[in-house]
C-alpha cells in the first residue's frame, strides 16, 4: 500500500488524476480502452477537476474510455438529481468527456435487483476488468457502499445502508427520511479485482477511518482495509486525514525518497 500525503485537497486530487491518468496512459499504450471505476461522494470531485484540467491539456484521452460506477441508491427514478445515475453524469461524464453510453450504473431501480447486480458483474467482465478504481471512505471505513461486516469476497449486491451512512448523505437530500435505506454496491470482491485502486481523503472528519483502512487489522468492521491484501493500492490523503497515522513521518520520508520511476508525478 502507498500513502501519499498532500497539503490540501487540491493536491490529494492533483496526485490521483495524475495516477489515474499514468494508468489510462498504459492501458492506450497496450493498445486497449482504459477502464475506469468512478465513485461518487465529495471525496473524488477534485480528482475529477484535476483529471478534466489534464484531458483539456492533452495528456491523457479519455474520450473512448469506459466507466464503471461503484454504486447506486435503490428505488430513485431515473432523472433523480441524486441518484448516482446522475451525480456521476455531472461530475465525472460531462466534465471528462466520457461517451455516456459506456458509463455504467447498477441499475437500482430494476424490477429484479439480484439479477441487476448480476449483470453488472458480468457487464465488468466483459469489459476486460476496472483497470483504475477511485475511492472514497465512508467514516465508518466503507467503501463502495459495502458497510461494516460486509464480506471480505463479496459481489455485487443489495445492501442496507447503516443509519451513519444515511445520516453523512441526508445533506445530499432535503431530509433523512428522503435517503433511501437500500442500495445496490459492487462487492469489496469486486472492487480488489480493479487492477489500481486509488483512494482519496481530506479533512479531519476521515482521519479515523484512514488509520483504520491503512493501518488498522484487516477487518470486516472496516471495509476499507481490505484494500492492505491490494498489491497496486494507493491511498492519498491530505494533512487532516492523515493525522491520526501512527507512521505518517514514515510515509513523508518514503514518498519523499521514491526513485523517480516509481512517483506519481504531477503532469
Ligand atoms: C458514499 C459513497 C461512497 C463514498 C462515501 C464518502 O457513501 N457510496 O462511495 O466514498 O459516500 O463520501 P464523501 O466523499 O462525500 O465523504
């Protein structure tokens, strides 16, 4: 596992579109279309920012990716302004210039919820895997949407959000009876099968959660740490979120004395 830490939000999303953009790079390179897995929430909008700002300049073409969302809420109609159907048509297709009709949702309004969650899994075997995951974490250590005590090798599937989770996201809708209390979520299976996953925090309110995804047991109690049995996982974080990091002095000096070849760099 890497540990970057940045100055501020800014920087934690110029080093994870850089990484992203390294890992679109290769994939064009071997001659494929790069597949993304994008998440929703705050945490990754300034990757995005980032990663639009760096297909602008010409340094990574993203225009025949495809992308596979982690997760969706169940029972929003199509159009919801926040289902993630929608949230990621604004914060990650428009601004990439992403072809809308290779991004993909779960379908969370689907009559058959199993059977949507089982053809989104076979819909990202199709597509050759996720070749870059970008995460977020929940501040009970989810990730995705797969809560505490989710199984290490779970799929794709319908879950029950906790009352924290609904309680972070109620500022997203009017109220907290408005956060549906379902949703359909690539597994913690799923998601360690993308060949790079990127996971990115700030401010203080994720400094808990940070320590226990890096450095903390592997656990079921915090999904996230899953991602310490990851051979290609980068966590970057800013000074808040790092704070409660038992070895963030290590993690300063490590980065700081990466030989060239193995930095992120900043295009
Ligand atoms: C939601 C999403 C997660 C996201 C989390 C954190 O629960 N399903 O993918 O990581 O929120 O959101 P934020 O980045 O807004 O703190």
């Amino acid at each position: 596992m890497d540990v970057i830490i940045c100055r501020d939000d800014t920087e934690v999303g110029a080093y994870a579109a850089a990484k992203v953009a390294k890992v679109a790079r290769a994939a064009s390179q071997a001659g494929r279309n790069a597949v993304l897995g994008v998440a929703t929430g705050s945490s990754p909008l300034a990757t995005y920012t980032a990663l639009a700002a760096l297909a602008a300049r010409g340094k990574v073409d993203l225009s025949q990716a495809s992308a596979f969302a982690l997760d969706e809420y169940v029972g929003l109609p199509a159009g919801h302004p926040q289902s993630y159907r929608e949230v990621i048509r604004r914060t990650v297709v428009e601004p990439l210039g992403l072809r809308a009709d290779r991004v993909h949702v779960p379908d969370g309004f689907a009559g058959d919820l199993e059977r949507a969650a089982a053809d989104y899994e076979r819909a990202i075997r199709e597509a050759g895997g996720v070749d870059v995951q970008i995460l977020g974490v929940g501040s009970n250590g989810h990730i995705g949407f797969n809560e505490p005590t989710s199984s290490l090798s779970s799929r794709t599937r319908i879950k029950t959000l906790t009352e924290q989770t609904r309680r972070d996201n109620a500022r997203f809708f009017g109220s907290l009876e408005q956060v549906p209390k379902h949703c359909l979520t690539q597994g913690l299976g799923t998601i360690m099968e993308a060949r790079h996953c990127v996971l990115v925090a700030s401010g203080a309110p994720k400094a808990a959660a940070i320590r226990a995804v890096v450095e903390g047991p592997i656990t079921a109690m915090c999904p996230g740490s899953v991602l310490q049995l990851h051979q290609r996982a980068t966590i970057i974080v800013d000074d808040a979120a790092a704070a409660e990091l038992e070895l963030a002095g290590y993690y300063r000096q490590l980065y700081a004395d990466l030989p060239d070849w193995q930095r992120v760099e900043l295009v």
